[in-house]
C-alpha cells in the first residue's frame, strides 16, 4: 500500500519531524531538478521565458503569450523551491522560521550574483564558492595564533571577506562569473 504523510513525517514529544531524507538523496534530486532545468531552458519555452526577460514588449510583439509565460515559469520556480524546502525539513528533521534569516538571503543573494544572472551553471559553481568558502573560512571567526601573536575572536570577519569577494566580483566581473553562459557554451567554443 501507499505510506502517507502522516506516517512518514511524524514528531516526538518535542516537535522535531523524523528524518525522511539524507545527503545522498537530496543531491540525487538536485542533480535531477538541474537537468530538467537546463532542458527547460534550452527548449521552445525556455526560449520564451528568455525573450520575456530580456524584452516583454519585443515578445509579444512576436507572438508571445508573455502572461501565461510568466505564470508558468512562477509556478515552474514554486514547484522546484516547494521540493527543496520539503527536502530541506526531511534533513534537518525539524523547522522554524528562525532558520531562515537575512544572513541566508543574503547569502542566496551573493550566490546569484556571483554565478551571473541567467546562468544555471553559475549559480551552480557560485554555490560551491560561497558555500564551501563560507566553511573553509569559518577559522577567521575563531582565535588564531599568527606568528607567536594571539588575536582575539572577530565574529562575522568571514562574511567582511564574503562582502570584499563581491565586490571585487561587481568591479571586475559586473556580470559575475559566467554570465549568461552555461559552461556548454565553453565547452562547444573549445571544439570549433
């Protein structure tokens, strides 16, 4: 039979919802939802959500429905965050909007617009940078011993570093890292 919700997610005397999902799984389904994306994109809709973007006026001059365009790709984007946020909770085992604060924007923020806006492969690398950044500098944080001189702990010096990369990225690379390309694109120009 089937199992429904309510015998998958169930809470303990404390609230926390049993755990449903692991890392393996939701990377499975992020490597999924990013292929079906990047088909998306590349197809005849995917064409006209780009030309919406770029020129509403100039779409529907050439015939495009730019309202049902719109909505489509608002509930395209709806359907893939409601799989990540339900994603999210089977990890975590729990929610609270206290999880959610302008630090996370902020950090969504910056992945966009250090990958490059209109580009999936970007947005992809630009997760792996700040994300992975973001632990690989957790040490500035702490107390560190720098040539026999101890320095105090300086919480948040990793996100001045973040905040310096950015803007660093938006002097020299105001479209961010890949643009509006996908890393096809440099692979296809390397084979001509």
């Amino acid at each position: 039979g089937s199992i429904g919700l309510n015998e998958v997610m169930r809470a303990d005397e404390n609230g926390n919802l049993s755990r449903f999902t692991n890392i393996f799984y939701s990377g499975g389904l992020a490597i999924i939802a990013t292929i079906v994306i990047l088909n998306l994109v590349y197809s005849k809709f995917g064409r006209a959500m780009k030309a919406v973007r770029d020129d509403e006026d100039a779409a529907m001059a050439m015939g495009i429905n730019t309202f049902a365009t719109k909505t489509t790709a608002f509930c395209v984007s709806a359907f893939f965050e409601g799989i990540g946020g339900a994603l999210l909770v089977g990890l975590l085992g729990s929610v609270s909007p206290d999880q959610f604060t302008f630090m996370f924007t902020f950090l969504l923020l910056i992945i966009i617009v250090l990958g490059g806006l209109g580009s999936t492969s970007g947005a992809i690398i630009a997760t792996v940078l700040v994300m992975g950044g973001s632990e690989w500098l957790r040490f500035l944080d702490e107390p560190m011993n720098i040539f026999g001189y101890q320095t105090e702990a300086y919480p948040g010096l990793r996100m001045v570093v973040f905040s310096l990369v950015l803007i660093f990225v938006m002097l020299f690379a105001r479209s961010g890292i890949m643009g509006q390309r996908e890393l096809s694109d440099l692979f296809k120009g390397r084979r001509r």
